[in-house]
C-alpha cells in the first residue's frame, strides 16, 4: 500500500474519529438536559411538600409567618418569627426561623435539601441531605422533610 492510500485511511479515521465524538457530545448533552428536566420535576415536588409542612408547623405554632423563597441557594419556603420580652424595663428581642431549600441543579447532578434554623437567637438547627439524582426517592425525601420539622417544632417548644 502506497503513502498516498495510507494517506486517505487514516483521514477517513479522523472523521469517523470526530464523527463518534460529536455523537457522543449530543448523546451527553441529551443526559444533560434529561437530567435537568429530572431535577426540576423533583424540585416541584418537593418544594410543594416543604410548603405544606411548614404551613402546619406554623398553623401548630402561633406567632410564626410563612413565606416562600426563591434564593440563589435553592427554592423553598421558611417560617419566621419575632419576639419582644420587656422584663423590668429591658428590652429583648428573640428571633425564630426555619428554612428548607431545594437546591438548583449543579455540575454534580445530585439533589439536595437543607434545613437551617435559630431558635430564641440561636442558630441551632442545621441539616442537609442529598442523592443523586438518579437514585432519587420522594418518599425518602418527604419523610426526611417531616422528620425535619417535628425535629425543629420539639426543639423549639422545649427552648
């Protein structure tokens, strides 16, 4: 075989060469997108839930206002609330919250669900879960968020 005929063999397997990659670049991006469309869909779902549970803690605790949140760190809702205690004359102020966000889609393709919390000035409630998105299961995840809230209403009608 001539140079000339090696010459166009080994051209023709550059292309097939960058042929499969672009296939393979396209087959990528279509996981990519399925695993964003993934991700929304299981952030609706949860932050649904996250909303009714802390619609109930709030209903459960007087005082506290519920609020939906839109962060850069995620979707969710929180529950707040503000006390003034006037003891002899002097002022205090106490600040109670929860937070739970779903996290936005990331590089890692996992989805995550934290819990941030003060009680009485206190930031004393953290925790964080999360599963690739693959692997996800609502139910997991919903009773991780009950559990979550029970954890914080005990925590806050003991303080």
């Amino acid at each position: 075989m001539d140079f000339s005929e090696r010459l166009k063999r080994a051209t023709q397997r550059g292309h097939s060469l960058r042929a499969e990659k672009e296939f393979e670049a396209a087959a990528d991006a279509l996981s990519e997108e399925e695993q964003r469309r993934l991700h929304s869909q299981h952030r609706l779902l949860l932050t649904e839930h996250i909303e009714i549970r802390l619609r109930e803690l709030a209903d459960n605790l007087p005082g506290f206002k519920l609020e939906s949140l839109v962060e850069d760190r995620g979707w969710g809702s929180g529950i707040h609330r503000d006390d003034l205690i006037v003891v002899r004359g002097k002022r205090q102020n106490f600040y109670s919250r929860l937070q739970l966000l779903v996290g936005p889609f990331n590089e890692f393709h996992v989805i995550d669900v934290t819990a941030k919390g003060a009680i009485r000035n206190k930031e004393s409630f953290s925790r964080t879960h999360h599963k690739p998105i693959a692997d996800f299961d609502e139910e997991e995840f919903r009773q991780l968020i009950d559990r979550w809230v029970l954890d914080y209403a005990e925590d806050y009608a003991a303080a």
